[in-house]
C-alpha cells in the first residue's frame, strides 16, 4: 500500500517533465529508424527493401488514385458490419452461457474449440459452404471475433453482484430479463470490456484474411494483388494504414472502456 | 443376510464410479455433440453429402488421410515448425524482454513498433515474407517466430517491472549484482507474466504454422486443407481442420491451466 502511493507520488513529481523527453526520443528513435532503413535499402536493393522515399511515393500514388480509400472503405464496412453482429451473437450467447449452467455444459465446448481453431483454416470451409459474398466474408469477421466478446460477457456475468440483485429486487425490479438489462449487465460492463482489445485484434485480422484469401476487395485484396507483382513498395505503402487501424481501434477502445470505468466507480 | 448386505455395497460400488460418470458438466457436453453430430449427419447427407461432408464422410476420410500415411506426414511438418518457431520465440523472447524493461528508454522506443507489428494481421506480410526468406521453412518460422516472440518478450517486461519494489530494494541493499538481482528476483516475480506470455504467443504461434502453409508454402496440415478445398473434398479438408483445432487445443489448454495456477502468484505480488 505505503510503496504504491510512494510510487505515484514519485511517477507524479516526474509527470512535469517526462513527456516532452520521451517524445524527443521517440522522434530520435524513428528517424535513426528511417535513415537505417534507407542506408539498409541501397545496399540490399528496393525488391528486398523498398527506400522510405518510395514507399511515401507508392503511398501518395495509392490515395490520389482512390484506390487505397476505395479499399479502405469496403474493409471497414466489412469490419464494422462483422463486428456489429460478432457483438451481437456474442452478447446474446455470453449471456445464456454466462447465466445458464446448462447452457454452458452443452454451448460452451463449441466456441472453446473455435477459439483455438485459427479463423484461417477456417476460411476455405466458409468459401465452399457459404460462398464468398459479403455474407461469406462477414461470416469470417464474426468467427474471428466472436469468442473473445462471448468470453468476456459469460465470465463478467457468471461473479454474480449479489448485493445489487438484492437491492434491486427489494425495489421491485422483477424477471430475469429486466435484472439482466438494469443491473447485470451494469455491473458487468467495465469487465466486460476488458477483453475488448483483443477482440477488435482478431475481427481486423478476420477481415484481412477473408479479403486476402481470394484477393476480392477491400485493403487486403490491395495487398494481395501487388505481393503477386513483387511491388514491395505499394505492399509496405497499404500495410501501414492497416497496421495504424488495428492501432487505432485499440486505442478508441482503451478511450470507451476507461470511461465506462469512471462510470461504474 | 450378510450376503445380501455384500451384494448391495457391491452394486453401490460398481454404481460409483457409473455416478461420476452420469454427472450433467460430463453428460451434458457429451449429449450436445451427439445431438450435434447426428444433426449434421441428417442435413448434410440430405442437401449435399460431398459439399457438406456428414461425420461419417468426416471419419472415412480420416482413415483414409491416416492409411496413406499423408496426415502423420503433415502432422510431423507443421508440429515441427510449431515446435522449432515457439522454442526460437521464448529463447530470444524472454532475454529481450529482461532487457526492453532494465533499459527502460530502449523498451519505451521499442515498445511500439512491437505493437504495431503485432497488431497486424500476418496473412497481409505474406508477400513481404517470400521476398525477405522465400517460400519454404525459413518463411513459414519466421511467421510463427516473430508475432510468438513479440507476445513473450512484451508481457516478460511488463512482469520485470512489476517487480515488488520492495524486494528489489532488499536485494540492492546486501549488494547484489544485476545478473542476480535478474536471476533470483526479477525473473521468478515475472514468471506469472511470462506464463501468460507464453500463452499469448501459443495462440499466435498456432495460427502462425496454418498462415505459412496456407499462403506460403502449401505444405502440412494448412496445405491439406487448401489442396482438398479446391478440389471440393470437404471431407479430407475437414480432417485438415479438425487435427489443427486438436493441436490448438492441446497446447492453449495445458498453457492455460498453467497460467491459471501462477495467475495467484500475480495477485500476491502486486
């Protein structure tokens, strides 16, 4: 106790003046990083590793033609819409799973075993049994991203918050379905979201694989098509703003989940 | 009298163990995947018994994959690359990890690159993977060493500098050295972290083997399913499938029980 509120205290003192350091290094950092790629690049050659220069130039190339927005946006449209329904099945069974014993003795074995199948392998089953329409392409987001929002939802319901049913029985609140809505769920929110980092990691990395797999569309299609030109420069140029979306939506979700905690607390 | 008395303690006996059996977390899994199955059965074997590759369609090609000596063949590829990339990952991972937390401003530096490396999905790297190490094993290790590597070595420094301050603090005070200090205090307080870590890069060391052998190199247990899904032999590709969501499952599990029992060391420690 006495050593973590030293701790803070000290982290504190320090705020003043670490940051502004920390941000020189980090742009130290990533400009040493950026001269040693492109010394490496002349000596290796631009198949092997593109020059800074050239992959800035493939990637201007990319947005004035509309191709990398173009792309952009079926990917996130595919994201989104795999990620809106991998919530939903995913908070429709968490909740079962989570609130039922015989639901999680008959359900739960199902969605371990897709948990640790790789979405991948999975992908050519989807192709074959569904086709590969958006249907078919959604289909691989929800496999990807489904079982980490199930998980966090069951495992946040399964701590039951006695005392808040009790009070809200004494209230009057009656049904399963209406503590379910007005309390459980409350309270299980701020866990709820704790596994949501991971969970967006694998629905970017559903949506990367179903557009790959038959270079139909979208930013992963992009990728595929110039990887089998051998045009690293456009390769690196279209995987970065992938990279910064898996990013991204991490932190947007890091932002959400800190102020449900606020909320809770 | 004391024969009727033996034959019911008999009969309790032998209902014993038929008692642990019958218990609902036992039945109820094992009915839902014969009630599963046999579903699956009667709708695949009425719609399109080739396309939708009933169990039974599953199991013959089972035998079949196993009496042409192709699966155990496919099994020993991908396990070795599984095996060699995973062990690759945790003999650099958690070195560097010691290290991205003792030098804190090059863990800082380093830290996000990590992170976005990691956050992007490998099947698009692909293209960059034949061009640095071409399509055969060297690709398919680097795909799982890599992203396994990045996941032990962060969440090794993020147990480093968990470290009980306190403790480092004793061991400073009777003089020890950094490699000591390393040894006896720092490591074993992070092995929580490494455990989970461990478990992490499991995850993505799995799906690391099945993306080199789909996209890189059609090879292994991933090369069984994309040969057979162009050939709509949904049933040898299932085989495919089911022996990859074995292997995930053995290691992830046995990891996870792992982690399950250190994870108490990690409330402790904080």
């Amino acid at each position: 106790m006495t050593t973590g509120m030293l701790r803070t205290k000290r982290i504190r003192s320090r705020m003043a003046w670490v940051p502004k350091r920390r941000a020189v290094h980090h742009v130290l950092f990533a400009l040493a990083l950026l001269v040693v790629w492109q010394l490496f690049s002349g000596v290796v050659g631009p198949l092997f590793l593109p020059p800074v220069d050239a992959i800035a130039a493939a990637f201007f190339d990319l947005v004035v033609t509309g191709q990398l927005p173009r792309a952009l946006g079926q990917s996130l449209v595919l994201l989104v819409v795999g990620l809106l329904a991998a919530t939903a099945i995913g908070f429709f069974f968490g909740i079962l799973i989570g609130r039922s014993r015989i639901a999680h003795w008959t359900l739960s074995p199902y969605f371990s075993a897709l948990f640790v199948t790789p979405t991948v392998a999975l992908v050519p089953l989807v192709l074959i049994w569904f086709g590969f329409g958006f249907t078919g392409r959604c289909l691989v987001v929800v496999l990807a991203a489904v079982v980490p929002i199930l998980l966090s939802v069951s495992s946040a319901l399964r701590d039951d918050p006695g005392e808040l049913v009790e009070v809200a029985k004494s209230f009057g609140l009656r049904g399963e379905l209406a503590l379910l809505r007005h309390v459980r769920l409350r309270a299980a929110d701020g866990k709820a979201q704790a596994a949501h980092d991971d969970r967006h990691g694998r629905a970017v990395v559903g949506m990367a694989v179903a557009e790959t797999y038959l270079r139909l569309g979208g930013i992963g299609g992009l990728i595929r098509s110039y990887g089998s030109l051998f045009q690293t420069d456009y390769v690196f140029a279209a995987i970065l703003p992938l990279s910064f979306l898996g990013i991204g939506l991490t932190a947007l979700v890091g932002r959400v989940e800190r102020r449900f905690q606020g909320w809770q607390s | 009298m004391t024969e009727t008395s033996n034959g019911t303690s008999a009969r309790r006996n032998r209902l014993l163990p038929l008692r642990a059996v019958l218990r609902p977390q036992v039945v109820l899994p094992l009915a839902s995947l014969a009630a599963f199955l046999s579903a699956w059965e009667a709708v695949g074997r009425s719609v399109n018994p080739l396309l939708f590759a009933p169990p039974s369609r599953v199991v013959g090609a089972f035998i079949d994959l196993l009496r042409s000596g192709e699966l155990l063949t496919a099994t020993a590829t991908t396990l070795n690359v599984l095996i060699t990339g995973y062990a690759l990952a945790i003999l650099v991972g958690v070195p560097l990890g010691v290290v991205m937390a003792q030098a804190r401003t090059f863990g800082a530096l380093v830290n996000p690159y990590f992170y976005g490396i990691f956050a992007t999905p490998r099947v698009v790297v692909v293209p960059l993977i034949i061009v640095w190490f071409g399509v055969g094993y060297t690709g398919r290790l680097f795909l799982v060493f890599l992203w396994t590597m990045i996941a032990i070595s962060t969440t090794t420094a993020d147990g480093v500098r968990n470290a009980r301050p306190d403790l480092v603090e004793v061991a400073r005070s009777y003089g020890v050295s950094q490699t000591q200090l390393v040894r006896h205090v720092l490591l074993p307080g992070a092995v929580p972290f490494v455990v989970s870590g461990l478990r992490i890069g499991a995850e993505r060391a799995v799906v690391g083997v099945v993306i080199g052998e789909m996209f890189l190199q059609l090879t292994g247990l991933g090369g069984i399913i994309v040969v057979n899904a162009s050939q709509f032999q949904t049933a040898h590709m299932l085989v495919g499938v089911v022996t990859i969501a074995v292997i995930g499952t053995v290691l992830i599990g046995a990891l996870d029980l792992l982690e399950r029992r250190f994870s108490s060391w990690k409330t402790t420690s904080n």
